[in-house]
C-alpha cells in the first residue's frame, strides 16, 4: 500500500499507471508525482510520456528527455527514472531487435517506403507508444510503470494500435502485396496482379516499388509483430495495468471525461480511478447557505464554499457514469509544479487523498 487513499492503492497493486485525459488538466503533473509517490514508497519506477508535448522534462525538473531511461535524483529510498517517446528513433531501434541480422536491418532501414512509415505515417506513433510501454514493462527493470499520454483522442489511438497492426497484416491488400506459403518473402511482382498495378498507377510506380521493396525486407518479422501486438493487448487489460482519468471540475472537461470513460469500455479498458485536479481547497466543513454576513473575508469564504460545492456536483455526475470508480480531488497548490519537490508535494497529497463519496474530499484549509 503506497497511501491511503484510491491512488495510494492503485499504486501499490499495479505494475502499469495509464494516466488519461484532455490537455490542460495537469494530466503530466500528476503522472509525474504518481511516479515520485512510488519512489518514495520504495519502488522502482520509470514515468513515461508519448505526449508529443514533451512537457515532462518540465514538470520533472530535468534536461531533454529522449527513449533512453534518464534518472532522476531525489531523497527517496526506490528509484525514479523518466522517458519521453521518440516515435522514428522508438521504430528504428525495434526493427534492429527483431531483424534477423544487422544487413536485413539496414535494407529495412534505408528503404523510402520505411522511413516514411517511421516519420509519423499510418500510426506509428500510437504503435510506438505501446510498444514502449511493453518494452519498458518486460525490461525486468523497474517494477512501475507510470505513462502520461497524449489528450485523450491521441491515447486512444494508441490503445487501438495494436489491433490496428494485426488487421493491417491480415488485410486482403497486404496480402495480395505478399505470395502465401513462404510469410512475406515472396512479393508478387507489380505488373502480375491488378491490386499493384492500380496502385501504382495512383502512387506511382516508384512509390509501389519501394513498398514492395520494404516487405521483402521485411521478410520473417511479421509473425514476431503480430505476437507482440498481442502482447500489448494482454497488457493494457490485465489486473494488474490500471488507468487513472485525470480531469479538472469544469463543465468541459468533465463532459469530455464522460466520453473517454465510454470510450474505453468499448474497448474493454476500465478507469479505477478519476482524479480531479486543480480543485477548489475545502476551507470549512459548513455548508455556503451557513456562510452570511457583511464580514468580507466571510463573504470570500461563502463564495469559495460554493464553488467547491458546484465542483463536487460535476464530479459526483461524473462518477455515476464510471460506475463504482472512485473519484478523488487534488487541491490546487500555491505554486506551479515545476520542480521535484512540488512534485513530491503533490505526489503526497494525491496518494492519500480519499474518496469524495467518503463524504469528505480533502482536509480542511
């Protein structure tokens, strides 16, 4: 148990963290201080962003992040390191690992068709991110994993990228690209079947050679794709991955987590917990209405009473579309999470914070 609270909890049962959401929610602040919380608690963790943002390398207080681990200092009795996806050097680096030599990787890699794919067409940057996650997750290197995603379209993208490869490798036009009975190896030539040749009378011929060219590269990887697209599959939905939907107590944004809450219930992917960010602090357990008089500072009080009040309404709503998902709140702190110690601060705060069904969501200001 790493705190109290749903968070708390959640990290100290997971090995895998996906934190969702839309963009200005303090969704990268908040996976980064889940990170710092688990390190503090003992463990070895590694927080991870596929946000093409790159605001991780901000809120953690370091350099440039890149695919390789960088740790990160602090007092804390686990280990915290930190990476930021590269999608093209992500895809570089795995065909080397699955080539069967260093020569097929280099067809592969200096091939036009390739490096188109790898700079961001067809969803490889959503595949990448996946594949990341998985290779970071089967490293045997850290024992969390904590992932701070793209806004929530993006996110799920990548979450459907796996399925999207294995249909990609089992389409009719992939296959009428590759002779059957010997994987990919044998491409049928472009001017021997009707599907080549209209395409390359719309890409050019060219452009068709080149991919033609690539899936003869390719030959023999395919099935070690397919294998580990299924992998990731297994990954995003077992036990032991949880995902945290961090949102702010706004009518947009919590309107917009009702939709990626359905959205990943479509693809059998449940939110444990929401996280409420940037909430109004909780400066009295009396209720607004109570709160009367000419006193301004109790006029000031009133009215921060019944924001907090509005704010707990639009989450309770939102709790009721995530059935049996708990839904906590995080204070807005006096400060900008910009360095490791705010981190830890807000790491602390969120680990131990309860429930808002409890009755209660927060100590009192």
């Amino acid at each position: 148990m790493t705190g109290p609270g749903p968070l708390g909890a959640l990290l100290g049962r997971c090995d895998v963290v996906i934190c969702v959401g839309t963009g200005g929610v303090g969704k990268t602040s908040t996976a980064a201080a889940l990170g710092v919380a688990a390190a503090e608690a003992g463990r070895r963790v590694v927080v991870v962003t596929i946000d093409p943002a790159r605001r991780l390398a901000d809120a953690i207080g370091t350099g440039r992040l890149s695919n390789s681990p960088s740790p990160i200092p602090g007092p804390w009795p686990g280990t915290l390191d930190a990476v930021a996806l590269d999608a093209t050097a992500a895809f570089d680096d795995l065909v080397r690992r699955r080539a069967r030599d260093a020569a097929q990787a280099e067809r592969i890699l200096t091939n036009r068709f390739y490096r188109a794919i790898a700079s961001g067409i067809g969803g490889t940057q959503e595949y990448m991110a996946v594949e990341l996650l998985a290779e970071l997750h089967s490293s045997g290197r850290w024992d969390l994993v904590v992932v701070d995603t793209p806004p929530s379209a993006n996110a799920l993208d990548a979450f459907d990228a796996p399925d999207r490869l294995r249909r990609f490798l089992d389409h009719r036009v992939y296959r009428a690209l590759t002779a059957s009975g010997s994987g990919i190896g044998r491409v049928v030539g472009r001017t021997a079947h009707g599907v080549v040749r209209a395409a390359g009378r719309v890409a050019g011929g060219e452009v068709v050679d080149d991919a033609i060219a690539f899936f003869t590269a390719f030959d023999g990887m395919e099935d070690e794709f397919r294998r580990r697209a299924r992998e990731v599959t297994e990954l995003l939905r077992a036990q032991t991955t949880g995902f945290v939907l961090v949102t702010a107590p706004r009518a947009d944004t919590v309107a917009e987590a009702r939709r990626v809450v359905d959205a990943l219930a479509g693809r059998r992917l449940r939110i444990d917990v929401i996280a409420a960010n940037r909430m109004t602090p909780r400066f009295t357990g009396r209720a607004a209405g109570s709160l009367e008089g000419d006193d301004p500072g109790l006029r000031t009080l009133a009215r921060l009473t019944a924001r907090r009040e509005a704010e707990e309404a639009l989450l309770v709503g939102l709790a009721e579309r995530a059935v049996d998902t708990p839904v906590v709140a995080l204070p807005l702190l006096d400060r900008d999470v910009t360095d490791v110690d705010t981190l830890a601060e807000l790491g602390r705060l969120a680990v131990a914070a309860p429930s808002i069904a409890d009755g209660h969501a927060g100590p009192v200001a």
